[in-house]
C-alpha cells in the first residue's frame, strides 16, 4: 500500500471499536458523522485531523440520541493515533494509543506490543507458545514495541490474579510490519485482535 506522509499541522487517526457490549456504532466528529456501522473488532480507515479540539460523539448505529461517548479531543500533530472505544456500560470512554512514528519496521523481525482493552481483568499476562511473555498489563495500559522473530505464535492470555486462561489463538508475525495485539471483550469473553499499526507505512 502507499505509505502515510504525517503532516505539520494534522494528525493521522483511526477508530476501533473495543466496547465489550458488542454493538456497531456510529462515530461523529464535530456533529458531522465521519463512520457508520462500525462493528465491535473493527477499525476505521486511517484519517487527517486537523490542529485543535474536537467534539466527538459515539452512537449506537442508525440513532442520534443517548450517545454512549459525548467528549472532547485535542491530539499533537504529527502523530499517529488509534482511538480505541472502550469500557464497560455505562464507564464507556476513548483512549488515544499513540503508533510512535520513531518507531522503524525491520528487515529481520517483526515488531509487537500489546494493549489490555479489557475493562473487567485487573491485570492480564501473555504467553507465547507457552513461554511467559508479559505479565501484569494493566487494563488501558499498552506495553513498548519490541522485536519479534517471524513465524505463527500460539499466545496465550492469563487473568494475571487468578492464572487462568481467559482466551488462546494463533497468530503471523512478519518482517517489515509493526504490530499491535488487542485484548478485548469482558471476563466471560476475552478475544485477542491484531492490527498492523500506522507507523508501518509511514513516508521515510
């Protein structure tokens, strides 16, 4: 795909909906509606913003009325951000996950972190092919990029209180892609969603 050029007086988002009551929403930014039926799990396309704070507003889809989010938003600019909806009903909220564009792909690995999504786990750990990978992610909290060797990783996520595994799942990683693994849903229903980040494809 073409690469990202980050302008001097814009930010570059997207929006995931990470909400665990599993409805498609409608997203509005300054009362203009900019994405309908985005479903739970999935992502928006990428977007300018311009410099300065902006209304937002996050609706159950096809209604106008009792948004689930009424906030406000200023982000930096020349920066990459994916606006995660998350929270339990009622708590629901946004947080800014910044894709550090520093951060470089490699030629010889992949790069990864994770971010708990998951407002009902205190803390959650990560296995991968049941080696100990993470411990203690707390809810909101997101964990630095590191290097990973390519291949197909079984991982494995732990309710970091009581060691149980809360969900499992297999999943690529490639060389030259800068991954995120989002850990969503509630305690009785924890899914892992990976997304190749922004900075990835950003103009160098």
């Amino acid at each position: 795909m073409d690469c990202f050029k980050v302008k001097p007086t814009k930010t570059l988002v997207r929006v995931f909906n990470a909400l665990p009551i599993n409805i498609p929403v409608d997203v509005y930014g300054d009362g203009i509606l900019i994405f309908s039926e985005l479903k739970y799990k999935d992502f928006t396309s990428y977007f300018y913003v311009p410099i300065g704070t902006h209304k937002v507003d996050i609706y159950k889809a096809g209604t106008k009325s009792n948004p689930i989010i009424r906030t406000s938003l200023r982000l930096p600019t020349d920066q990459i951000f994916t606006i995660a909806l998350t929270g339990n009903q009622g708590e629901e909220t946004l947080l800014a996950v910044d894709e550090d564009i520093e951060q470089q792909p490699s030629k010889q690995d992949a790069v990864g972190r994770t971010v708990n999504l998951c407002p009902n786990i205190e803390f959650i750990d990560l296995l991968l092919n049941d080696v100990p990978s993470l411990n203690n992610v707390a809810y909101r909290d997101e964990t630095p990029y590191v290097f990973i060797p390519p291949g197909i990783y079984n991982i494995s996520v732990k309710d970091g209180t009581t060691g149980n595994v809360m969900s499992t799942g297999k999943f690529e990683y490639k060389v030259e892609r800068i991954y995120t693994l989002y850990i969503v849903g509630d305690a009785q229903n924890i899914q892992m969603v990976q997304s190749v980040d922004g900075n990835t494809y950003v103009c160098r």
